[in-house]
C-alpha cells in the first residue's frame, strides 16, 4: 500500500481564534505553540470563517501595521482550503500546491478535526519509504 | 529508483542577510519574496553566520520586541544545520524531525547553493508517488 490516509498523518489538534482577536495575539498564539496557523472561529455561532497563517503576519510587521490593533477579522483568508480525513496524501500534496498553501484543515462529517501541514507529510517520508520497500519485497518474493 | 537527490527537489536560490540588519529588513525580506528563511552572512568574510526564520520573527513579535532596532545577530540560530545536495531526500526529511525545523541550506563543496523546505517535499510527493507506480509495474511485468 502506498497510499496513506490524511488522518493518519494529521496533527489531531486545531487551534481557533476568534475574530475580535489582535495580530499580536495571533503572534502571542503561534509563539507559544510553535504553530503556524489557526482556524478562525466566531464563539457565538461556532461557524469557521476563515484562517490565519505566519505569513500574514510577516505581511503586516512587514507593512509596519500596528499589530495590537489590527483585528483577525481584515486579514483573515477564505474560504478555507480544506481535505477530508478519507483522502490519500499525495491527493492533499497536490491540493497544497494548487493552492500555493502550506496547512490544510481536515474535516470529518463536516468539522474540522485536525491539521495537515507540510511538515506532517515531511516527517512521514520516510516511514513512507520503509513501506514501498517493505511492498516492493513482498512483490519480489512471490 | 524511489531514492531522489536533495539537489533535484531543492530551491537552487538562497537570500542571505548581513548580521547587522533589524528584525524588521528580516521581515520585509520575507513577506516581499514569500519565504521562510534567510542565511545570515557577514559582508566582509562572506562567512555563514547562522539563519534566521519566520518562527524568530514571531516570537520577537510575541515578546513585544522593537522589532525595528533588535539585530539579526542577538537573535540567530548557530550553527546552521546543512545537507549536501548528493543526499537522498528520505535523510533529509529525518534531518528535519531530529533537529525540529522545516528548512535546510544544502551545501556542495562547501557553499551553500541552495535550500530544501517541508514545501519543496511536500510538492515533490505526487511525483514520487507516479515514480513508485512505474517502478512497480515494471517489476510487475518481468
């Protein structure tokens, strides 16, 4: 088998953030966790409307915005790219490029249950060679 | 063949950034040409001094630095962990999961001639996937 599943890959943790939220606390959120993205969540309803990344923060210290007041809510990206949890990597790999993006939130019945980032995918290659290598002999052998 | 070389799937392109500059020229750097690194080099020896990353850049951010007068220097990661680019892209993703980061300068005879991100692997996936299929089918069919 060489095709993995994303749930078996994905990090089963999504971090959310709330609209009202400041860059700043964005930045506060990804130092702290040593994460790169966050769904954006409105507490009221519960409804994903977007997601945030390093790189739209990096845009904004760039542009000299002040980051303690610009809010989530005008520089968030959607609709959100997403991947359900049935699909295979390489099917996410190739939606990651189509989209020049670096994270995909995974849905399950329609929520999002996980995260798949590039280093989800970097971190499996070489369990992924094991396997080739494992099937391989098996071919070879019968 | 299900071993790749790091120089086939790497970024043949490295920014590089004197020790001198402000966590707001690092910034600028990356949000104008939508990477994730920079190679820190002194001007007068053109020595490799360590590199800088977005992650940096966020906890400055967090910690509520100025990011306007902190310099590369206090605040880059040394020594910088290489990869040559004859290495195979399977050693190069164990790399990145020992040392915990998502970039690596890749060096031949010594210089730093380019890098290889999470991204560049996560884009070379589908393609190793077809390159796997081939191979199986040709050993299929002998």
């Amino acid at each position: 088998m060489i095709d993995q599943f994303v749930g078996d890959v994905m990090t089963r943790s999504v971090r959310t953030i709330p609209p009202e939220s400041t860059a700043s606390d964005v930045a506060t959120l990804f130092a702290n966790h040593d994460i790169g993205s966050a769904v954006v969540v409105a507490p009221e309803t519960g409804e994903y409307s977007g997601i945030v990344t390093e790189s739209d923060i990096m845009q904004l210290v760039a542009a000299g915005a002040d980051i303690d007041t610009v809010r989530v809510a005008t520089f968030l990206s959607a609709p959100i790219v997403t991947i359900a949890s049935t699909e295979d990597i390489h099917a996410a790999a190739t939606l990651m490029k189509a989209h020049s993006v670096r994270r995909l939130p995974v849905t399950e019945d329609g929520d999002i249950v996980g995260i798949l980032t590039t280093t989800d995918l970097t971190h499996y290659l070489p369990r992924l060679r094991n396997t080739i290598l494992r099937g391989r002999n098996d071919l070879a052998a019968q």
